[in-house]
C-alpha cells in the first residue's frame, strides 16, 4: 500500500514537472529570441538617431562602441547584428570601392586644397624649391604662414574644382531577410540626406577675392588716353586689366584731388584728376578708391570738398574721408559672396621735405573735411568690426618714400593693426615694393609701389609694381597670389 501511494507520488511529481517544462518551453517560443541589430559608426549614431525616428522598425540601431547583449540564458535575448553603417571619406577624383552587399549614401562633400608655405620672396615667385612642402588641407585648418594653390586653374568651391572628399554612410547588410532589409533601406533613404551647403565657408562658389594695388595717378597723360580712346582702358591697365576686373573687389589708391580748382598748395608734386575718368576706373574693375594720401590736401580743403562731391556723384566707395572726423571715422560695409566685409583707410605717412604735415593740415576734426589719421580710436573701432563678425581691410598710406624695408613705426602700426583684427593691411606711399608678410593669421602687404604713374621712367624701384589677390573661404585667407608688373610711360603689364 505504501509502495502504491510512494508511487502516485512520484508519478505526480514528474506530471508536475513535465508541465512545468512544457510551460516554458511555451513561454520560451513565445519570446523572440533574436533581437536583430544594426551597428552604426558612433559619430552617425550620435548625429542621426533619434527616438521619433526610430519607432517600429523591426530592428534596433546601436553605436559601435555598445557592446553586444549576452546570450548565455534561457530566456535572454540574443542579439544578431544584421547590417553595419560606417563612414567613409573618399577623394572625388577616385572610384569608391564597394562590395555587392554595400550602399553608399553621400552625406557631404568638402574641398581639398593643396597648400604650401608662403614664401613672397621675388625669387619664390619664379622659382619652386625642390625640397617644398606640400600639405592637403581643408579650409578650416590651413597651417598659420601657408597658402593654398588653384587645381587646374580652378580654385576650391567652384564647380569645375576636382579636388574634394565625398563624407559617405556606407551600409553593409550580413543577413538578408526581406523585411529587416526593405525597412533598413527605407530609413537610410530618409535619414542620410547629402548637405547640398556642407561646405564649412559660406560660399559654395568659390573664395571672394580680394585685389589690391599701389598708387594710381592718372595726370600726366592717362585720364586723356582713358577718356579719348575706345580702348583706353586696354592702353593704360594692359595685362593688369582682366584681373582686376575677375577679382570680386578691388581697391586702389587713388594718388591725388578731382577738382578743377588752380589753387594747389605750395608742395613739390600736386596733383589733380577730371572728374570724368572716374567711371573709366570703375570700369577698369576698381570697386574702392582710397583717398587717405598725401595728396589729399594738394588743392586744399575746397579741392578734397570737391573730391568728396565727385565720388559721391558717381557713386565711388571710400572710407577714412569725410566732411568731419565722425564721418571719416565710418567704415564701408559691403558683402561680397557671403562674406561680410568692413574695409577703411588711414593716414599714417610721415611729414613731407616741403613741410607739408598730413596729420596737422589734412586730418578730419568736428569743423573741418579731411581724412582719418592712426589712432588709438582707429585700432578700436578695427577690433570692434572684427568682434561684429566682420573682415577687416585696412589700407594705410605710410613708410618712407623710396624705401625699400618697413620702417620700425610702420612694423609697429601695421602689427597692432593685424593684433586688433584686420585680416589684410594693404599699404601704399613708399613708390617701391616692400615685403609682403604674415602676421600671425594676418597678411601685412607693406607697399605695392606704384601702379599707374607716368613719370616714374628712370627712378630705381619706382616702376616695378605689382596685384595682390587675397582669395578668402569664409571670414579665413586661404589664397594669396601676387603678379609682378611693370610701369611704361603712362601704362602698367604684367610681367
């Protein structure tokens, strides 16, 4: 009877327990026991996943780095990675590799520049050192002191420019299943969309180039040819012409007074322009005409009002000139390809052998017109566009005449001009080229000697001249480029 009910027992107990296991064994089929998995580079993951837009997919997205769900128990989960995504940069002008099972999705494209160290010796102009340097760049990290060159002549941003990385998410599928696969696609077509304006500058057509030359002194000859031949623009700018004309804004000095007064001061040079070739200059590709020279004054005060009614007549930008020191003070604004620029100008030459003294007779004060003199207020108001988001262009008139090395003042000036945030510092009044420098990230172009002046046949240094290009990618330089010309009689060439 005992062994009877023992057994009962026992067949109970093992009915219990092969329910007990069957019921598992339900609940184990019931659960999935796969969690499909796509892995991403972490830097897609971070950028692209979100919770809205990862709702019902039939897969779970993770960061690489995210380490695998263990499977080791019965009622755990296991995790099956089905497709990866990372990233890949391609340069353009390469077939992207990839296999049978990978889809490429093109997130962003940015340029590639090649850059060297700028060297603006003369003989760095002609000449490449065999050991050269040369680093691939994008724009943001441009090594301080480098340039960039052009790609076949086509600089970075520009449509014909061939020299880019394509930023790519590359999906690789391991298992395919049609569901986890038409729903992974789906959500890579909607997600990865390229960045038409991924270009880290503002502008994707390329830099905004900057020109710049010395003095323009068209008496003597030039304003005739200028205004009495149909191809008086050819004549005086010859080979200079089609650059100043490309360049997206281009600044000169103009070395003298529109007036029609007689009555000049006593000085050894004065000169005076017909107001009537200024749009000749326009047309030529200038953009801006500084004033703040030391021929300003050569009419006098009455001559300089003139002036400032012709520019305003036809329309000529300046800035460091006014009717009173505020009006001087003013900066022209312009935005040029997205770039916004703050461009003024300065006096800062020292006093003439015929005694005439620029910062005591010509300088702008509350009762009289003339032009801004450097200061302290100026270097403030440079760091104060600079802060507003600006590039800074500051064209100073100052050196000595017929020196061929920055003076220890005009090093001074220029500096704390470039420490207060102008990007260039263009000057003019030497006559003769002076160095062109880095300044830290700044460009100092000490003189660009002359540039139109008829007069100058026989003087050493004195028509030797040259264009200064500065190419910017956004608020940043990234091309300097200058082009040695030559003075004749009343024309100027490239060499």
């Amino acid at each position: 009877m005992k062994f009877e009910k023992k057994k009962v027992i026992f067949i109970s107990a093992a009915a219990a327990l092969f329910v007990l296991f069957l019921t598992f064994f339900i609940v184990r089929l019931c659960i999935p026991r796969v969690r499909y998995e796509v892995r991403l580079a972490d830097a897609l993951y971070e950028q692209y996943v979100t919770e809205e837009n990862t709702k019902e997919l039939p897969f779970v997205l993770l960061p690489e780095s995210e380490a695998s769900v263990a499977t080791g128990s019965f009622f755990a989960t296991a995790g099956v990675t089905v497709a990866s995504i990372r990233i890949e940069n391609n340069l353009t002008l390469l077939p992207q590799q990839t296999d049978e099972n990978e889809i490429c999705y093109p997130l962003s494209e940015r340029a590639i520049l090649p850059c060297v160290p700028a060297d603006f010796s003369s003989k760095a102009m002609s000449v490449l050192d065999p050991k050269l340097q040369l680093s691939f760049c994008d724009d943001s990290d441009i090594p301080e002191g480098w340039r960039a060159l052009p790609v076949d002549g086509h600089y970075a941003g520009e449509e014909d420019y061939v020299l880019s990385v394509t930023k790519s998410a590359v999906v690789k599928v391991f298992v395919h299943q049609e569901k986890i696969e038409k729903a992974l696609l789906s959500w890579c077509e909607k997600t990865f969309v390229f960045e038409e304006n991924a270009l880290s500058y503002s502008s994707a057509k390329g830099p905004m180039f900057i020109a710049s030359v010395g003095d323009i002194m068209v008496a003597r000859g030039a304003q005739e040819i200028l205004m009495n031949y149909n191809d008086g623009l050819e004549r005086v700018f010859g080979t200079t012409l089609p650059l100043l004309q490309k360049s997206d804004f281009t600044i000169g000095n103009l070395e003298g007074v529109v007036t029609d007064s007689w009555n000049n001061a006593t000085k050894t040079y004065t000169f005076k322009f017909k107001k009537a070739v200024l749009p000749y200059l326009m047309k030529a590709g200038f953009d801006y005409l500084m004033q703040t020279n030391n021929h300003c004054y050569d009419y006098g005060e009455s001559g300089f009002k003139d002036t400032l009614k012709a520019f305003a007549e036809y329309n000529i930008p300046s800035s460091g000139i006014g009717y009173n020191a505020e009006e001087a003070l003013k900066f022209y604004h312009t935005t040029v390809k997205g770039v916004p620029l703050a461009v003024i100008s300065c006096g800062a030459f020292p006093v003439e052998q015929s005694g005439f003294d620029g910062k005591k007779t010509a300088t702008a004060t509350e009762t009289r017109a003339g032009i801004l003199w450097k200061s302290d207020e100026l270097l403030a108001q440079v760091r104060k566009e600079k802060e507003a988001g600006n590039v800074v262009i500051v064209n100073v008139h100052g050196g000595e005449e017929y020196r061929f090395v920055p003076s220890k003042s005009q090093r001074e000036f220029y500096e704390a001009l470039c420490d207060n945030g102008a990007s260039v510092v263009f000057g003019s009044h030497p006559h003769v080229l002076q160095p062109t420098e880095w300044y830290k990230e700044s460009l100092i172009v000490y003189s660009m000697g002359n540039f139109v002046f008829n007069g100058m046949d026989g003087m050493y240094g004195a028509t030797d001249s040259e264009v200064v290009r500065v190419g910017f990618l956004g608020n940043k330089i990234a091309y300097v480029e200058q082009y040695p010309a030559v003075l004749t009689g009343a024309s100027v060439t490239l060499k």
